[in-house]
C-alpha cells in the first residue's frame, strides 16, 4: 500500500493539501474504505486501474491533481443496497468534507466534487476534458479483453448477492442498455479508438445473456 498511498500524498499536496499527517491519514482512511469485505470489484484493484489510465494519459487534463482526487472519491462511499445515485452523492460530500479539512482551496475541493458527481451517469459535456477522462477511466474495465469483463461482470453480482437473480437481472440490463443508449462510451480520441468497439461488443454480450434475446449489433 506505500505505493499507493505515495500516489495519495502526490495528487492531494499538488491540489494543494497541507503536507502534514493529517493528509496521510485522510490517505490511509480511504485506502481502508476501499478494502471493506463487501466490496468485490470497487476495491483497490479498480482504483488503482483508474489511476494507472489517468497517470498514462495525464496531458489530456487540465488539472491532473483534481481527477486523481476525484478517483480517489469516485466510489469511496459504496453500498450496494443504496438507491439512486446515493453513493456518488455521498462521495462527493467526503470529498468536500475532507479536502477542505486538509486546506484545499474551495475552488479546487468544488471541482473534486463535481468531477466525482459526474460518474453517476458518466455523461460529460464536450469541452470538459477532466470530466471526459475520469470517466473514461472509470469505464476502462468495459473494453477488457472478453475473460477479464467476465471476471468485471461476476464481480459485480457478488457485491449485489442480496438481491435474487430476476431482479438482478432485469436492474443490470437497464444499467446495460442505458451505457448502450450514450452517443459514446469513451469521448477522449486516444482512448476511444482502441476501447468503444471492444467496450460495446462486451457490453451487447453480457446484455444478451442477462435477457437471453440475441445480440444486436446496431
């Protein structure tokens, strides 16, 4: 975790946290968050994954720090059983509580919020690029080779086992069609030409085997 955690300290003081232990410990806490047993696919692993996409594509934000910030808030807050967009709104209020309390000018703790806010539907305006790559990031899973999504898309009916099957079925393929129904999953060119059509052929997939009507490839 020292990696991590290193990568924690870096974001935060370069949006202008005060480097004392009480940034550390904002760290470690949400590092603690991230490993709660309830969780099977928002844990560390998807965190750090959306770090590494940011860090390879961090000339295409206007302000690195802050969607590094907003990663590390985006799913800080998560309970399955919440409704709505609950636990990005959630997110977002830790995220303000705490980067204040670190001394983090309110223009740039407000930013962290709204780009956190942003990954509830992952619908992004056009000239807004932090936005665009927090949230092509956070979708990177989806363009996973075809082994990789399934181990995503078991992961995620893991951390939704209270819930019996037909309802799960029918609550995953309406969050299914509705990435479907965006104009497109990825909006920043580097990233869209490699991932929107593994993204979406993946996504058709598993939403032809919750429904059990055949693919369509429109």
């Amino acid at each position: 975790m020292a990696d991590l955690l290193d990568r924690w300290r870096a974001a935060a003081r370069g949006a202008g946290a005060r480097p004392d232990p009480a940034t550390t410990r904002a760290g470690e806490e949400l590092i603690v968050r991230w490993r709660e047993p309830h969780r099977h696919y928002h844990t560390l692993t998807h965190l750090t994954a959306v770090l590494d996409v940011l860090d390879r594509h961090a000339d295409l934000a206007a302000r690195a720090d802050l969607v590094r910030l907003a990663a590390w808030y985006h799913d800080a807050v998560y309970d399955p059983r919440a409704g709505g967009d609950a636990n990005e709104r959630d997110s977002a209020a830790l995220a303000e509580s705490v980067l204040t309390g670190l001394g983090v000018p309110a223009p740039a703790v407000a930013e962290v919020r709204r780009l956190v806010l942003l990954t509830a539907g992952h619908t992004v305006a056009t000239d807004d690029r932090d936005g665009a790559l927090l949230c092509d990031a956070d979708l990177a899973v989806l363009a996973a080779p075809p082994a990789a999504y399934q181990r995503y898309a078991t992961a995620i009916r893991r951390e939704y086992a209270h819930v019996p099957e037909p309802a799960f079925r029918a609550g995953r393929a309406a969050v299914l069609t509705g990435l479907l129904a965006l104009p497109a999953l990825y909006r920043l060119p580097p990233l869209a030409s490699r991932w929107e059509q593994p993204a979406r052929d993946n996504v058709r997939g598993e939403l032809a085997a919750l429904t059990g009507e055949p693919e369509n490839p429109a």
